[in-house]
C-alpha cells in the first residue's frame, strides 16, 4: 500500500477531528480505542480497518467520501 494514501488518511482524521473540538482522547473514548493508536492513525503509522473507518466517521459526523477527499 502506498504510504502516502496512510499519511494523508491520518491527516484528515485529524483535521476533521480538530473541526469538532475533539481530543485524541475524546475521539478514542467515543470509538472504543486507546488514545495512542488514534495518535498512530492520524500519524500515517496504522492501516485501520473498514470498520474503524466507519467507526471514525460516524463519530466525527462525516462520510468515507470525505474522510478520503484528499483535496480539500
């Protein structure tokens, strides 16, 4: 898999994370993870499931769509 695709994936989990006033520890708490590997999400470090991803994007209020608009 292309590292890019991870790194920029990570960056708009935390842009759309950021826009809702969460806290790394706010968006696990509401998804069920620990803190760090949203950390590790947003870092490009993990590759997350289809199932967190959805799980993302429910708690940010977003769609997939959005979560891989990389041009916005």
């Amino acid at each position: 898999m292309n590292i890019k695709v991870l790194e920029k994936l990570g960056l708009n989990i935390k842009k759309y994370r950021l826009a809702q006033g969460f806290t790394q520890e706010t968006l696990a708490e509401k998804i069920g993870i620990h803190p760090t590997y949203v950390g590790k999400l947003e870092g490009g470090k993990n590759n997350p499931s289809v199932k967190m991803l959805f799980k993302i994007t429910c708690a940010l209020g977003i769609t997939l769509s959005d979560l891989f608009d990389f041009d916005k």
